[in-house]
C-alpha cells in the first residue's frame, strides 16, 4: 500500500510532566506512510531468513545468520546506492564478524573501520531515524542498486561477548520525475523492518511460568440476561507443567436477610469441570501442558439474583500446577444493571477479543459477524502504520491473539495490544477521534498529574504511532500506555469534563488543536 508522510516540524510539549516528541498539525492518515518519503513506491526491509518482513521487531541470537535486504516497491523503482549500515552497541565486546555480499564480496567487522554518530541520509543528508539505536558506532558498507521487487541474502557471521548488540539498518536512493526534472529522495527501512543480533547471558530457565486471562462477553448486564465467561491459560516456561488445575470462584452479594447468596447462576459450561457447585468450579486437565500450549475452559452465567443488581460483581478465575509455588488469578468484571451506562463506556483490549472471540465461534452475545470485523480491521489496516507496516491484524484470526494475549508481556507490546483497540473503538465510531482527554470521564485508569487535557483522541493515537514506529523505550513506552489505557477505560457523556478527570493541568503548550482531524 503505498501511501505518503506528511512532513511536519516536531514541537516539544509538555505531557505527562516531561517532554514528548509529537507531530504538529498531523492527520493521521498523514503519519502512516512510513518511509516512503515523496510517495515513492522504494521500500526497503530487512528481516531474518525464515522469518516474515511483516513480523516487526527482529531479533536474532544466533551470530551466524542470512540477513534479507528486500526492495518491496514496483519493479520499475530502484533503490540506488544502497548502502548496507551495521551498528555496535559496544565495539569492546565485539570478537570477530564478516558479511558476504551478494557478490561473494567478504566484508571484515573490523572495530577500527566504525565510526560514532548517526548515519546519514544520500538525499537530504539528514540524520536516519534512530530506531533507539543511534548514536552509536556504526560501519557503513556500499551495495549495488537494488531493483523493485529484489531481494538480496546476505551471509552474517558474528562472534561477541554477552551483551554485544549489532544492529543492521539500510539506506539509498529514490529518483522520481517532477516538474523541475528527476528529483533524489531518502529511502531507510522503518523500525521493525530492521534487525538486531542480541549475544545475552545464558538464559535461567523459566520453568514454571503460566499466565491465566480472564475475560466477559460483555462489562455489563440487565437483571436475568446472561454473560459467558472465557478463562485461558497458557505455559510461557520451557518444561511442562503436570497437574493442572483451573478454579473459578462464583462472587456472592448480601440479600436482604444479611445472607452471602451467589451472584449469578451457572447455567453451562464448557468443557464439563471436574468438580462443580453454586460456589465454585475446578478443570483439571488431564493432561500434561506443554511449553508453548495453551488450555481454554468457559462457562455462562445467569445474572437472575435479585440482590447482584446495581452491583459491579467481579468474578476471580486461578491456575495451579504442580510445578508452580503459587497460583496466578485474573478477573472480570460485570455491571448488573447498568448496561445503559455502558454504552458510553470505551473499551479495550478485553472487549474486543471477546467481541472477535464470539463472532468466530458463532456464540451467544455475538454483535459482529467475523465479515464485519474484517472491514473493520481494513480500516485500522488503512490508517495506521503500526498494524499496516509492523504488526499484521488484517483479519479476526490474527487480531485475535494480539487482543487476547495474556497481560505480563513486554511493555511495548502492551501498548500495541491497546493501541489496537483503541483504533478499532474509532473506526467502529464507538469513539469520537475529536474528542480532547478532558471531554472523557476517567475509569478505572487515572490520568497523570500535569496531562494536557486538550490532547486529542487522535493526538494520542499519532504520539502513541510514532513512538511505536521510532522503537519506543520502556519509559516512552508507558507514558503513551498511561493515556491509552485512560481512553480506552473512560466514559463520554455531557456530564463529564476537566473537573471530572480528576487532574489538575499545568501546560505550558497547548496541545491538542494540531490534531482535532479525524483519522478517517
């Protein structure tokens, strides 16, 4: 999909207390054309041989290696000069390398042939998107020309100490004809079209890690209605874990008699547990579950208890294994009562694998077919560059365990898992893209001190794309996390404004008119 990035002079704002890089005045439509500078069809990606370009975020452990350089434009656009960037995090820990061009040229990784600094680009001269990367030391090896559609193997071979990073970028140039005659532009592989070779200390084995995610078919019932409940499990260790229990507790309110009586009627299950009573219910799996696999049991609730309405009922599911010292819980949680209020509510991640869960299996509280999921993921496809260039989720199969995966992942993936809702809450029109931080009444997710309530719904979309695209750091990672996580557990309605976010603002910039435009 070829689309064009509209240049836009960075401004520093003040967000969160500290400053953010964000693009001023930007559609969001504009941001998602990543590299192409000038509408160009040049597109260059690295990834590992045997790995997907689109998979984003390459990271290889191996130091003997086929490193890919793929020009994915049309065939009539070439990537001149290409050249070839290999960066050192720290030349000390590096012992020996080559590359074998695809000439059968030996290129030697000698530490003296590295420079510090930041590449620059064959056009413009300016400095290459840093990727977290740079400055550092860094080697740049000229190639040939590479034509549309080409694609290049290149041999890598690296000895090193624990620690040692090298990281692999390319550059080159894109002609197109103007008015004024052929013009040069800057062509570089976007972040998670790169590579980095990681040397790490012997990893400690992490043998028992299970995970355990818990979610609703919806956050909110009318008194008799029913809710299905999903509980999954998966094993993130490196040995199997034997006895394996799922327990679920059934919530209980106080009646008028100042008895605890269940919450909400188990009216099936599936699959059948091993044990079950109005309290409680238990699924041992008989077998043993492997590294890497994954174990999914549900059950439906009746919401018929007269004393659960008007409650919030938070219902708590648990995992055991024999190898595990304790067992890891999750919750969900229903409104009894309350699904008025819920149609103003944003949702997140939960809401959306249940909403994709239920439409493929065809199950009860479906309210999307798999069909009208898909457009909707064409439209988040369209707009971004997080799920059009790095993260593929063109389809209710590939969304799905991206909304679904358990929640002690990596810091950035988080922030992809919700930006995605997040994007699917606008194209739905679920969200209003121009609404400000300080239209939203906050949920369960407080703003930070010092938020800019004038930020945009699509603002924070744009800042949080950019930071994903730039390879954010932990710390970038979480601010954006902070407001997503606000948008997506937050209520639009008229009562709710800046007294009623609960934060008290000191903005130095105003920040959100450079981006009231709607990302459709």
């Amino acid at each position: 999909m070829n689309r064009e990035r509209t240049k836009c002079t960075n401004v520093v704002d003040r967000v969160l207390g500290r400053t953010l890089l964000t693009a001023c005045g930007l559609a969001l439509a504009a941001i998602t054309a990543f590299p192409a500078v000038g509408g160009a069809n040049v597109k260059l990606w690295l990834y590992p041989e045997g790995a997907g370009p689109r998979e984003g975020g390459h990271v290889v452990s191996d130091g003997a290696f086929t490193l890919v350089v793929e020009n994915v434009g049309k065939a009539d656009e070439s990537a001149q000069a290409l050249t070839l960037v290999i960066a050192l995090n720290d030349p000390a820990l590096l012992t020996s390398g080559s590359v074998t061009l695809p000439g059968g040229e030996v290129v030697d990784l000698a530490t003296a042939t590295f420079e510090i600094g930041v590449p620059s680009m064959p056009c413009s001269g300016a400095q290459i998107p840093r990727h977290g990367v740079y400055p550092t030391s860094y080697l740049e090896v000229p190639l040939d020309d590479l034509a549309g559609g080409e694609i290049w193997q290149i041999p890598v071979n690296v000895s090193g100490e624990a620690h040692l990073e090298v990281h692999f970028d390319a550059t080159a140039e894109g002609f197109k004809t103007t008015g004024h005659g052929e013009t040069c532009y800057d062509v570089v592989n976007p972040s998670g079209h790169d590579v980095t070779l990681a040397f790490a200390e012997p990893a400690e084995p992490t043998c028992p890690q299970v995970a355990i995610t818990k979610s609703a078919s919806t956050t909110g019932v009318a008194l008799s209605e029913e809710v299905e409940y999903q509980i999954q499990v998966a094993n993130q260790g490196d040995c199997p874990l034997t006895e394996v229990v799922i327990t679920d507790t059934v919530p209980t309110v106080e009646n008028g008699d100042g008895e605890q009586v269940p919450a909400f009627s188990i009216v099936a299950t599936s699959p059948t547990p091993s044990s079950q009573d109005e309290t409680s219910l238990a699924w041992a799996l008989g077998a043993p579950l492997a590294p890497g696999e994954s174990a999914m049991v549900s059950f439906t609730a009746a919401f018929d208890q007269a004393a659960a309405d008007g409650q919030k009922v938070v219902n708590t599911a648990c995992v055991a294994a024999a190898e595990s010292e304790a067992p890891e819980c999750d919750q969900a949680q229903v409104a009894v009562g309350q699904t008025a209020a819920q149609d103003d509510q944003v949702t997140g991640a939960g809401f959306w694998c249940n909403r994709i869960r239920l439409a493929l299996a065809g199950g009860p509280g479906a309210t999307y077919t798999p069909e009208e999921l898909t457009a909707l993921l064409a439209l988040v496809d369209e707009q971004s560059a997080v799920f059009s260039e790095l993260v593929d989720a063109t389809t209710p199969e590939l969304a799905q365990p991206l909304l679904c995966t358990p929640r002690n992942i990596p810091m950035a993936d988080k922030l992809i898992r919700q930006l995605l809702a997040l994007w699917l809450n606008v194209v739905s029109e679920r969200l209003d893209p121009d609404l400000t931080l300080g239209d939203l009444c906050a949920g369960d997710e407080p703003l930070p001190p010092d938020t800019d309530l004038n930020l945009t719904v699509a603002g924070v979309i744009a800042g949080a794309e950019e930071a994903i695209v730039a390879g954010a750091d932990h710390a970038t990672a979480v601010e954006w996390m902070q407001l997503v996580d606000f948008i997506n557990n937050a209520t639009v309605g008229e009562e709710c404004g800046a007294e009623a976010v609960g934060v008290v603002t000191h903005t130095a910039v105003r920040h959100g008119h450079g981006h009231r435009r709607s990302p459709k």
